[in-house]
C-alpha cells in the first residue's frame, strides 16, 4: 500500500498542471441545444455554468439526445438524418454521419453498445455501433408492397430491445437486437389510426403509442407482450365529431409525468392536466391550468408537476402539487419555454426560454429564480444522469 501511495503521489507530480486542472468527471454535465445556429452548449449544473459549445452539428430543430454508460459522449439525433458523437470532455465532434434524408430521435441499447435511429426518409430504423457509428443493421418499416411508414416513438427497453411505432402502418414493432447484425422483430398491428409519439415507462414495462388519428392511446404490456395491444384512456385526444378543439401544438408523450401510482399528461387541446391510474390505465381526475400543456415533467422527489403550454400561452410555467393535484405557482420565465430538465436530485431545474435566448434556473423549493444562462434560441435540454434510465 505504501509503495502504491507513493506511486500515485509521484504521477500526480509528474502530470502537468494544465491535465491536472482539466480533469473531471461528467456526473453533472449536461448539453442545451441551440436549434437556430446547429449548435450545442455543454454545461454543468452544480455551479450552474457553460464550460463550451460545439457548432456543426446540422439541423437541430427537433433535436433529441443520449448518453453513452460512461456519461461522457453524447449521441445527438438531427432532424436532417445526422447523427454526431460528441466528446463532452473534450468538446469536439468525434464522429458525424448523415444517415438518412430526415430523423426524428434516436435511442441507446441498455448495454450501451448500439445506437438506434427512426427514420422518416427511408422509414425505418437503422442502428449503428456506439464506439464507431459504423452501421451494423437496418430495420425498413415496410408494411407491404414496399411501402414504408414513418417511424416514431423510438425507446430502448430492457433486454437490449427497441420498441417503436409506425405512424403510416398503424402499428407497433419490437426489435431485440441482442444479436446486432440480425435483430429479431415482434410486430404488433392494428394498434391504432397514425401514432404519433411513445413513450415508455421508467421501469421498461409500459410502452403507450399516442393516436392522432383516433383518441385514446395504445398500451403494450413488455412484461406480458403476448398479450398484445390494448386500448386504454378512450377520451384522450382532440374531440369526436363537432366537440373537435383546436390543437396548437401536439403534446410529447414523453413528457408525461409518473409519481407513484400516478400519471400525469396534457390533455391535448385543452387547458388541462390529466391524471390517471397506473395500475389500471383509468382517468381518476383532471387540473385546470393556464393553457394548452406540452410537457407535464415530475421533479425527481416527485412531490411536483411543472407543467409548460403551447402558444399563446407559451411564456407560463405552473407547478402542481402531487398531493393536492392543485396548481401551487404560476411562474412566467419569458416567451418561448420549450423545454425543462431537472438536476439529478431535483434541487433545481433548467427552462429553456428560446424567444429570450436564455436558460433560467430555478430553485424548486422556493421557486426562485437562481440564475439566467444567455443561450442562442435554446430548446432541448439533457443532462447526463438520462444514461442511467430506461427510455432517456
């Protein structure tokens, strides 16, 4: 032991200063995507500061992100097919391939070996080794005389499995990609008319397909997957017939919120926040709020819902109390909130504000705001705890 302190003290000596001062780890790193200029910005959020940005990277307008095991690459998905490894410690592009005409997000395998990428140009889902981004497989949504359907609702599930849903098909496929080069494919039909987001549920057992075209949702058991595609929560969606609302923009589905036995998710269309039970897929109650509701996110104690809106109401934040299922503050960060990321233990939470060009920070205990990051029309933020959690 002391020939091995020793041993350490003479390579700490011996590194120079600048490695020295440079090295950290990536537990609190984090990346905000500046969708105007294909650019991020990377981010730690334990004193709440930019350490760079990274340019190049493409089309991010509806950019998403993933996290190699390590927490120290990012994978981010480009709305014009790009997919980009990114070193965050290094901040620079590692690799960079345009790998369709048009993506819509991408997952990483749970053993972190693969990336996946849906597809709307081809349809379909290719998947590419983690370390190269060399391509090992290709998944054509074909449904039928080589017609393909758009695919959307990529997750990863346990047991290096993907699951995703085909918007044209009206279907719902999953792909154990165990054997990378020959995934094995489960496919689920007649789910419903034109799902159009997924999400699936932190503990990998719960995949729900929203429908555009219908109301309601589609639900797939991972547990019991023989049992194929339910139906659940009738009433969600635009409106039958002539009680059809105007719907200023889709909610994403992955921004429900889960608290216990609870889910909470906008209602589309409408000024509310709906809840319901996980254990039976039933609606058990509805909160008023201040507008159409996009992302509906649970802090990480799960004592609150902070809920962000659609135009015209795109400027409001409100928080909800899980217990009373009553909006408790109103906060009005700025025009354009689009997104909200939580630190890792939910002291405070990061809201991209895109029309002001600024991040604001806040605390979510006093709901005060801590500090205001300047950012170029900010919209997706992730940070580096999503590598450790299914479906992030």
């Amino acid at each position: 032991m002391k020939h091995l302190s020793m041993l350490l003290i003479l390579t700490c000596l011996w590194l120079p200063a600048t490695v020295m001062a440079t090295l950290r780890g990536t537990g609190d790193l984090g990346v905000v995507i500046e969708r105007a200029s294909g650019s991020i910005l990377i981010v730690e959020h334990s004193q709440h500061t930019v350490l760079g940005r990274v340019s190049g990277l493409g089309d991010l307008s509806h950019a998403s992100v993933v996290f190699s095991r390590d927490a120290r690459y990012a994978f981010i998905f480009g709305r014009d097919g790009g997919l980009s490894k990114v070193d965050l410690l290094k901040q620079r592009i590692v690799k960079r391939t345009i790998q369709s005409g048009n993506s819509i997000g991408g997952a990483i395998s749970q053993d972190g070996r693969l990336i996946a990428v849906s597809n709307y140009t081809p349809g379909g889902v290719r998947i590419f080794n983690a370390d190269t981004l060399s391509k090992v497989a290709d998944i054509p949504a074909d449904y039928g005389q080589k017609t393909y359907s758009k695919v959307i609702g990529l997750v990863d599930a346990p047991n290096n499995r993907f699951v995703f849903s085909l918007y044209d098909a009206g279907e719902i496929w999953v792909a154990d990609v165990t054997d990378s080069q020959d995934p094995k494919l489960t496919k689920y039909k007649d789910v419903g008319r034109q799902p159009y987001d997924g999400l699936i549920s932190a503990n990998g057992r719960h995949y729900l397909a929203g429908l555009f075209g219908e109301d309601g949702l589609a639900h797939l058991d991972l547990w019991h997957p023989d049992r194929g595609i339910k139906k659940i929560l009738p009433g969600y969606g635009k409106g039958q017939n002539d009680q059809k609302l105007p719907v200023y923009k889709m909610p994403h589905l992955e921004g429900w919120a889960i608290a216990g036995s609870q889910a909470f998710f906008p209602a589309i269309g409408k000024h509310q926040v709906l809840v319901a039970d996980t254990e039976n897929w039933q609606q058990t109650g509805t909160i008023p709020v201040i507008g159409q509701p996009v992302f509906v996110m649970a802090e990480p104690t799960q004592r609150q819902v902070w809920v962000n809106f659609a135009l015209p109401n795109n400027q409001w934040v409100q928080v909800i109390n899980v217990e009373s299922q009553k909006p408790v503050k109103t906060l009005e960060p700025g025009k354009g909130v689009l997104h909200m990321e939580f630190t890792p233990r939910g002291q405070a939470v990061w809201i991209s504000v895109r029309d002001e060009n600024r991040i604001d920070v806040y605390d979510t205990q006093t709901m005060q705001l801590i500090i205001q990051i300047p950012a170029e029309a900010p919209s997706g933020i992730f940070f580096t705890n999503r590598a450790h959690k299914i479906g992030l």
